[in-house]
C-alpha cells in the first residue's frame, strides 16, 4: 500500500507582511476562476486546456504586500518572481495582475482540466500570453519585491 502523499506547498515571501506557505488544497479555499486557454508550446504545439484556480492577485492581497496602495506609481516599481519545482522562473511585474493597470486574471490554477494538482503543485496560468513559456507547472514559490533603485539608471 502506498503511503498518502504529502500536498506541494508554495512559499509566499518577500515584501510580504503575511508570509505563508499554501497547499493546493488551502489555495482552492481562496475564490477560484475557470479560463480555457490555448497557447503554443515549442515542444509541443498548440496546447488547449481548462484551468481552475484562485487568482494571483488575491493570494498575493491576503498575503498583505507592503506596498503602498494609496498611490499608483509606488506599486509600478515590484515585480513577482515565481518559480516551479524543475527550476523554471517567470517574472511579472505588480502592474500585470493589479485592476487599476493591467488587471489580467492570471491565476495560480489548483486544476487542470478538472485534474487536482495536490501533489504536482499549483501552476501558474497567463491567459493573454499566446507562448507557454509563462505556464509554469508545480509552482515551488512566489516573491515579490521592490525593482532595486540602481536598475534602469544610467551611468555615464
């Protein structure tokens, strides 16, 4: 008999004031969204999938960001990296998944073609994006920080 397995977990750090690690059942817990997508994989063309999962956006609110929300140009300058298990990283920037600017439902899916992903891990789904390289499977962590104020400066 095999022994139950033990749930993926994703760490949520950074400029967080919540701190936290979720399995995939806790994730399901959260306000979940369905998109159906088709993106084109170099591996393996054109993929098409459901997927179901809680928002990016609302794992990271309930995590408390320390970011300023009372203005608009203080939250342009955080970025989020996510990470999966095989290595594999993507980063974002805080405006893509924030309704005052991009707003995009980007999700943290708990499913996949009504598949759990409890022991694989949640996976990052960017429903605009037409390449897969985005959709990053068994989701191991996501940061989010300030973009450091040295990046973008020139020196002469």
């Amino acid at each position: 008999m095999r022994p139950p397995a033990t749930p993926a977990t994703v760490r949520l750090h950074g400029d967080l004031a919540a701190p936290a690690e979720l399995t995939v059942p806790q994730l399901r817990e959260l306000p979940a969204e369905r998109v159906a997508v088709t993106f084109d994989c170099l591996s393996q063309g054109a993929q098409h999938h459901g997927f179901e999962g809680p928002l990016l956006w609302d794992v990271l609110r309930a995590a408390r960001p320390r970011i300023d929300f009372a203005g608009r140009k203080q939250r342009l300058g955080h970025l989020l990296a996510v990470t999966g298990a095989d290595g594999h990283r993507a980063v974002l920037s805080w405006a893509e998944i924030d309704p005052d600017f991009g707003g995009q439902r980007i999700l943290l899916a708990t499913s996949i073609d009504g598949r759990p992903l409890d022991e694989a891990g949640p996976q990052l789904v960017v429903p605009a994006d037409g390449c897969g390289a985005r959709y990053i499977s068994g989701v191991t962590a996501v940061w989010l920080g300030p973009l450091p104020a040295e990046v973008g400066v020139v020196s002469r």
